[in-house]
C-alpha cells in the first residue's frame, strides 16, 4: 500500500514545457504538493508535435535534478517519469519507439487530445493503442466537447478500454459550472477513474489534490475517495491493469 497521495498528472520539470521556468519555482510546486500529502509524483511534460518536442536527453536531465530536491524535502517523496502525450496517427509507433516515456515505465500512456478532435477520432485511437498493448488514461476529459457534453459517451470510450482523469481543479470548479457538472455527475456515476492536479505553477494551475480529496470525500464517502487517491493510482505504479 502506497504512502500518501499520489498525482498521476503534473507539469513540475522546469524549462520543458509550459511548466515553470525554473527550478526554483518547481521545488515551490513539489513542497506544496508534499504539503498535501502527497508522496509520489509521475511528472508528465507536454509532448506535442510542433508545439512540445523538448529533447529527452533534456527531460531527464531536469527530472534528475527535481529528483535530488525531492530528496532533500522527504525521502520518502517519489517522482517517477511520465509524458502527455498528444494523440497523433503515429503515436503508437512513437510509444513502441520508446520516443517518449508511458506513465512510470507502465502500460498506462497519459494521453491528450485536441477540444477540436471528433469523438470518432478520440475511440480510434483509444482503440489503436489498446490493440498494441498500451492503456491509454484519457487526460482531462472534461476539456472535450464531444465527449462532456455526451454521458453515453463516457460509458462508451470506457467500454473501449480508455480510463478516464479529470483535473482537481475541475471538480472544483476552476474551470467554471459548467465543467464542474459534468465532473460532478461523472463522479456520481462513477466513471472517473483518476484524479489529478495537472499542475504547472505554484500561482496559476496549482496544485490542490488535499482539496480536492476532502471534497470527494465529502460528496462521495471515504471508500470512494480511497479508492480513487490512494488505490487506483497504485496500478499504475505497479503496472497492473486496474
Ligand atoms: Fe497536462
């Protein structure tokens, strides 16, 4: 049983994406996560075609070096290496490729789409990378249209083998009512499969997994909220299929 939360989704690698520019900001980020509990990070950078191709070699220079400042907060803080993957027609190859890094060296890929992706579009690729092995988590899904404004929708690409993450902030309520009800009413149904903060600074996009447990917790009973923060995140970790 892990120590702790765990955050699946966070931009915390200075001067890779548009997380923070530095490290000094990055280490302000990871003691407010520490703060709230949380015990093990998977950082995520953005890989992007033609917005985010931020070098590997780069990426786990800057991932060392958060690693060592982690160190210096709590042993007992773990960062593993992720990726955001944005869907494109090549992804799959580009994963089997090792081009970028699947969730902690799991099966699980975090994977982004554009709000302007059809949902035909998002289901072939869920089933694309479900055919070669992978388990695509579907990041942020309140962010698509095509998918938040069709429950049935949620049902469906769940059938289809994706899991579902929405943000913290979303559930409460950053990203306005809207947003916030289909969150609500994705949880009700019980439909999410992971939260996160997708994190990317310490003023703007900030980390807020403490709170959004306390909320879960409050709306939907412990057990619930165990298992979305503290058990489900574990498979990840230990590469089993939730
Ligand atoms: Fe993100």
């Amino acid at each position: 049983m892990l120590q702790g939360l765990t955050d699946i989704h966070c931009h915390l690698l200075p001067g890779v994406d548009d997380g923070p520019d530095e490290m000094e900001e990055a280490v302000r980020i990871l003691r407010k996560e520490y703060d709230d509990g949380v015990r093990q990070l998977i950082v995520t950078p953005h890989y992007r075609k033609g917005m985010f191709e931020t070098e590997m070699e780069k990426i786990v220079f800057a991932y060392l070096a958060l690693r060592r400042e982690a160190m210096k907060i709590d042993s007992c803080l773990r960062l593993y290496l992720g990726c955001e993957f944005h869907a494109h027609s090549k992804m799959e190859q580009e994963l089997e490729g090792k081009i970028r890094p699947t969730l902690a060296g799991s099966r699980y890929v975090l994977t982004e789409f554009s709000s302007s992706h059809s949902y035909e579009r998002i289901r072939n690729q869920v089933s694309g990378l479900c055919r070669k092995g992978f388990l695509p988590v579907l990041a942020h899904i309140e962010r698509y249209p095509c998918i938040s404004q069709d429950m049935d929708r949620v049902r469906d690409i769940k059938a289809c083998g994706a899991y579902i993450q929405v943000n913290a902030g979303s559930l409460l309520g950053e990203s306005g009512r809207r947003t916030r009800h289909f969150c609500g009413q994705c949880m009700k149904q019980d439909l999410i499969d992971f939260i996160a903060t997708d994190a990317h600074g310490i003023r703007q996009r900030k980390p807020n997994l403490l709170a959004c447990r306390k909320y879960t917790e409050k709306k939907m009973g412990s057990d619930y909220a165990e298992k979305i923060f503290n058990v489900n995140p574990e498979y990840i970790l230990q590469n089993k299929v939730l």
